[in-house]
C-alpha cells in the first residue's frame, strides 16, 4: 500500500510539528544551538569550539559566539586542553548541567501529559510505529 504525495507529507509536516513543540519546553532563555552544544558537553564531556561547530553545522566565528554567551551565563568553561597549550577545551559547568536537566524534566513532563491524554488504541499504535521511526531517526 505505502503513503501516497499527500500523506507523506502530512507525515512529514507531523513529525516538524511534535518536535518543534517539543523543543519549546526549555528551562531557560537559550538557542537550539546553545542547548545542543550543552547536551553534547553534558553527554560526551568536554571537547573544542571546532569540534562542537563541526557538530552544530555552524561556522567556527558563530560557535565561538554560542560558546561565549554560554560562558557569560556561567553554563560553560573554557580551559587550556592538557595536550596542546594551543588548544581550548570546553566544558559545561554545573549551572549548565542544571539546563540540561530542567530542560530533559519539562520535555518529559509535556510529552507525558500528551500521552496521558491518548487511549489505549493510539498508545498501541504509537508503540507500533517505534521500531519505523527508529529507523528513519537513525538514517
């Protein structure tokens, strides 16, 4: 059978739309860029401004801007990397842990309430479709 033109992109539009609202659940002020780059730190540990612009597909002068506002707002460090005095390492600090946190707590909280609202039928239909969207996420 498969989706047709139309579905496809009532699909697509779907998808855009649930992460959009997703992504609004913060706990603070900050840009998409500026919570990747935390999320990055919190998961991997510290790593390079070139690295993290590699990563956030951004230039290197606008990732040096993200990793300052972030510093300003004392969520992350810059310390001399212990391999090469050239290099600068990134680190998140412990206010940008607390981000990260309250931000993984709100999503949680609105995408559950969400949930909560559903039926049995749909919430088996939803874990139906895990295994499809695991593999569109992972292509």
């Amino acid at each position: 059978m498969g989706l047709d033109a139309e579905q496809e992109h009532e699909l697509r539009i779907l998808i855009q739309r649930v992460s959009r609202r997703i992504r609004v659940e913060r706990g603070a002020n900050v840009s998409d860029t500026q919570l990747g780059v935390l999320g990055h730190l919190h998961r991997e540990g510290p790593t390079t401004p070139g690295e993290l612009a590699a990563l956030e597909r951004v230039s290197p002068p606008s990732m040096n801007r993200t990793i300052n506002a972030l510093a300003e707002a004392g969520r992350v460090r810059r310390d001399p990397s212990p391999d090469d005095a050239r290099k600068v390492l990134v680190s998140i600090t412990e206010g940008g842990e607390e981000l990260i946190l309250e931000t993984k707590r709100l999503r949680s909280a609105w995408f559950h309430a969400r949930l909560d609202e559903l039926g049995t039928d749909d919430l088996d239909a939803l874990a139906a479709v895990l295994p499809v969207l695991r593999r569109l996420a992972d292509s």
